[in-house]
C-alpha cells in the first residue's frame, strides 16, 4: 500500500485523491471511507489528508457535501475552485463548519493574487483566521529555477505571518523548489507517482530517483 511505503519513506502525512473510471474525482463516499480505514489500519499515526482541489467536474456543492459525508479530518481544497463559484455567504458557512467539526482545512494558493483574496476573505469573515493552513504551489520548467519561490513566500508571511504553510511544486526544478522551501521554514508536500516508482531502501530512506531521492541529496541525508 502506497500510504505504508510513505510512512516508511519518512513521511509524517499523505494527501490522497480518488478518481473514477474517467479519471474524474470520485464522489463515492463509501469508497472515499474504506481507504480511509484501511490506511489507519496499515499506517497507524499517518496523518491523513483528502486531497479535493483541481475539482475538473465535480461542482463545490458535491465536494461540500463529500466532506459533510465523510467527516475527515483534513481536506485540502482550491481556493480558486470554490470561491469562483459559490456564494460568500455558503462558502462561510461551510469553512466555519469545518472549523467546528474539527476538519482541518488547506487552503491550495497559485499565485499572489490568491494570497491577497484569502487575506481579503479573512477579514471579510468568510474564512476563519484560526487554525490556517496552507499550501503554495509553483510551477517550474527550468532545473533548479527557485526563482518563484522566495518572492511567493514572501508574500504570504506579508499577508498571513501566522499561517502553517507548505510548497508543492511541478516540473524540473519541482526538487530545488521544494528544498529551497524547506531552508525557509515550510513544508512540502511531494508527489508520491514520483517518489514511489522503483523502490530501494538507503540508509533507512526510501530513495529511489524524483523528488523523495533528490531531496534526500540535497539535504546530505544520503550519498545515493
């Protein structure tokens, strides 16, 4: 199982998604629950997140009513998704839903302007200030250009000093991304298609080429 094999890896938590027979995001909620159980079962103390961004056909009222289904306990979703579409007052609802019912919600930012627009929406009362996590994705297309990344983070401790934040990245420089992230403080999150393909244990480490392998370099954790 791909959960067990991160946690082995060293990851502290996974993000997960569940797609149909067209390659949509599944709605199954009983599906959606027997992962989530058998991850809690194969990997006790994995912290487990339902990765709903990047929504494609599914509207905000059938993720809403996913996440009222399943009651997990994290969920990461777009901002871009469900503010573009749903009304200021059902998205207050719900994120504040969420707060109280213990889900922990990240909010998916892809550029500063998404930063300006959460802050905005904070202080407007849509989204609670409490409890803000959040994950800055970047895209780069040159090996080792980090150049997003600095100005990106910058921005956010600007807006939202006090947010818990990580980086996921694509592309080339996906890798140096992520470590420069890292030497700033956050967290990333890696794409497990990239970290998990041909297995080999070093020192420990499942670090077996992509991102999980070149991070390891980077951090001197491993010769391989």
């Amino acid at each position: 199982m791909r959960a067990v094999d991160c946690q082995r890896a060293g990851a502290s938590g996974i993000s997960f998604r569940l797609r149909d027979g067209m390659a949509q995001l599944s709605l199954d909620s009983g599906l959606w629950q027997a992962i989530m159980m058998e991850i809690g079962y194969r990997a006790p103390g994995l912290y487990v997140q339902l990765s709903l961004e990047n929504m494609s056909r599914s509207s905000p009222d059938q993720i809403r009513l996913l996440i009222n289904t399943l009651r997990p306990s994290a969920v990461s979703l777009s901002l871009r998704d469900l503010a573009s579409t749903a009304h200021a007052d059902d998205l207050g609802y719900f994120y504040h839903a969420c707060l109280e019912a213990g889900i922990a919600v990240q909010h998916v930012l892809a550029d500063h302007d998404e930063i300006a627009k959460l802050a905005w929406m904070i202080d407007d009362g849509v989204i609670p200030e409490e409890e803000l996590k959040l994950l800055l994705h970047v895209d780069s297309w040159q090996r080792d250009d980090v150049s997003h990344v600095a100005p990106f983070i910058a921005r956010l401790k600007a807006d939202l000093p006090d947010a818990d934040w990580a980086l996921s990245a694509s592309g080339p420089g996906d890798s140096a991304c992520l470590y420069a992230a890292m030497m700033l403080g956050g967290k990333v999150r890696l794409d497990s298609q990239d970290v998990i393909d041909q297995q080999a244990e070093v020192d420990g480490i499942l670090a077996n080429g992509g991102q999980l392998r070149e991070l390891v370099q980077m951090l001197g954790l491993s010769s391989v």
